[in-house]
C-alpha cells in the first residue's frame, strides 16, 4: 500500500531521500535509514504521526496529512 500523493510531492519538492532524511535528523524528528524511509513511503512498514508531521514540513507541502497518505486502495 504505497502513498502516491506524497511519493508525487516529494517529486515536486526536487529533494532525494538522501536530503529528506539529512534534514529530518538535523532536527531530531525523522531519525531512520533510507532503506527505513523507502519501506514507509511504499506502505510497507508505518510512519508515526511525528514522522508524518516532519516528513511534510520537511518536503514543503500544503496538502493535509490525511490526503497526503492516502493510500492506493483509497484512491
């Protein structure tokens, strides 16, 4: 289960995963390794509501925690 609106939103932020997680650690609110991060962003393992949150601030999106992981099987 795959979140497609934020994979779309991280395109469009033009940062890697590389630079997401960079930033998330900086600041202590996205602590994990790139496998970790890909294994979330595709749905297979879960983020919690503070990953979520620094995820999109980190990426810079407008769009709602609920629209921004929904899920292919919501679409």
């Amino acid at each position: 289960m795959a979140y497609p609106n934020l994979k779309a939103e991280i395109a469009r932020s033009g940062l890697t995963y590389n630079e997401i997680l960079e930033r998330g650690k900086k600041d202590g609110r996205l602590d994990c390794t790139i496998s970790t991060l890909s294994l979330k962003i595709n749905g297979k393992a879960e983020f919690t509501l503070n990953e979520s949150m620094a995820l999109k601030d980190i990426i810079g999106t407008d769009l709602p925690l609920s629209e921004l992981f929904k899920s292919e099987s919501e679409a």
